[in-house]
C-alpha cells in the first residue's frame, strides 16, 4: 500500500539551495530593520549579558507588552536615566 501522499527527499543542492536562500532573506530582513533604526534615529547595539538577566527582560518584555528584547531594555535605560541620583552621578 503506498501513502496517499509522499514527499520526495531532497536531494544536496535543492537542501543548500534551500539553506542559501534563507541565509539571504534573514540577511537582507536584518539590512532592512537596520536601515529603519537609523531612519528613526536608532543604533544598533550588540551586547552579552547572563541568561538570567534575558529571562527577567523577556518577562519584563511580557509584561509591558514590547514587541521585542529591545524595546525592554531601552525602557530599563530610560527607567535608569531617570532617576536623579544617577543622573547626576553619571554627569548627565
């Protein structure tokens, strides 16, 4: 008896084809949502923190509503340049 359906396996070129392809549209969506930063005034930060510290951003992210892990942080920045102590000691 054979399925009523059966995908053909893939063969190596389709398979990196495939792997290209997406490479590329990841890259360019990233080139894209870069360049709208910059248009709205935005810098692209890189940064390394503690896996605890992505899981209190993520639950901060969730509970203000933030579209992403960006949106939290630069409210943590905010929240942090706002006070008057720090402010002043930072010079600002």
């Amino acid at each position: 008896m054979t399925p009523a359906y059966q995908l053909e396996p893939l063969s190596p070129e389709d398979r990196a084809y495939r792997q290209a392809n997406r490479r590329r549209n990841k890259r360019e969506a990233m080139a894209r949502a870069r360049a709208e930063a910059r248009t709205a005034g935005l810098a692209v930060l890189t940064l390394s923190i503690q896996r605890d510290d992505i899981e209190k951003l993520d639950a901060l992210k969730e509970l203000r509503g933030f579209r992403n892990r960006s949106q939290a942080f630069a409210f943590v920045m905010a929240t942090f340049a706002s006070d008057p102590k720090i402010t002043k000691k930072l010079g600002l």
